[in-house]
C-alpha cells in the first residue's frame, strides 16, 4: 500500500510519500514535497491546487491520503486556508482521503514507534509532520487489528 501523509501549514501542503510491502516500509522518490495555494480568494488557484494535487497522487499511484488533523480552534487552531485546502483534498474523487488525529497518531505510534530516526530519513525537516502521519497511518492498517480511539 501507498500512502500520502499530509501537514497543511499556512498556505502550505508538505507531503510524504511512504510504502509498505511484505512488512517493508519505503520512501519513494517524489518530485515534490510540498504544494502552495497562493491566493485564498482567488477560486482557480484553489482549483489548480486540487488538480496538482491530484495529479501527483495518479502519477504515483498513491491508494489513500492521510491529512493530520488540526485543531478547529484554541491556541493551535488551524487557518481559514488551511481548512480550504483540506477540503479540496477531501472533495477530490477516487482518492480515499482520511483525517489522522493527533490523540489516534500518538496512540498507534506507542503501540508501533518508528525504528528510524528521522534524519536518516533524508527528507527535508518541514516534512517529518507528514512523514509520521504517513508512518502511523501504514502502520495502523498493517499491524493493528481494532481500531485507535481518541481520549
């Protein structure tokens, strides 16, 4: 299986992209690793965004996208861009899109804690958010027979 790991940050998409085959997990190459919508009023790019997105998911061949949930509000509530832009991703057919809560990524990492450090993973540091959302994510559908609860 082939997933997406996603932070929406800002006006930012950072993304990672990680496999998992025979109990192997790997980072494919990706010819980008993070996407920006420029303008937030501005309805093609909000559309432009959504069609690189998409296409970079065919082109790889990804099965799901993992979004890391943000808080609606309080003092790390997300932006209104932020929740335009996971939208987007979340409207996109033929793309299963799932939302990963911090509550559940922490408790399946507990249970399955990355054996690597993330340095050696060689991806840049702004991407290590989406690189654990992806982890948990493949992790969670791989080893974990009931489902993670949120406290």
């Amino acid at each position: 299986m082939r997933v997406c790991g996603v932070e929406l940050k800002g006006n930012e998409a950072n993304i990672c992209l990680l496999s998992l085959s025979d109990g192997l997990f790997d980072l494919p190459d990706c010819r980008v690793s993070r996407l920006n919508l420029l303008d937030i009023n501005s309805r093609e790019q909000l559309q432009e965004f959504q069609f690189a997105f998409r296409k970079l998911m065919e082109d790889y061949k990804i099965d799901k996208v993992v979004i890391r949930q943000r808080q609606p509000k309080g003092k790390f509530a997300g932006g209104a861009l932020g929740f335009k832009m996971e939208a987007a991703l979340q409207l996109m057919a033929d793309i299963e899109v799932d939302i990963l809560s911090p509550a559940q990524q922490k408790e399946i990492l507990s249970k399955n804690p990355i054996l690597i450090a993330f340095p050696d993973t060689g991806l840049k540091a702004y991407q290590e958010t989406a690189f654990t959302t992806a982890y948990a994510s493949l992790s969670y559908s791989a080893f974990s027979r009931e489902p993670a609860t949120t406290r």
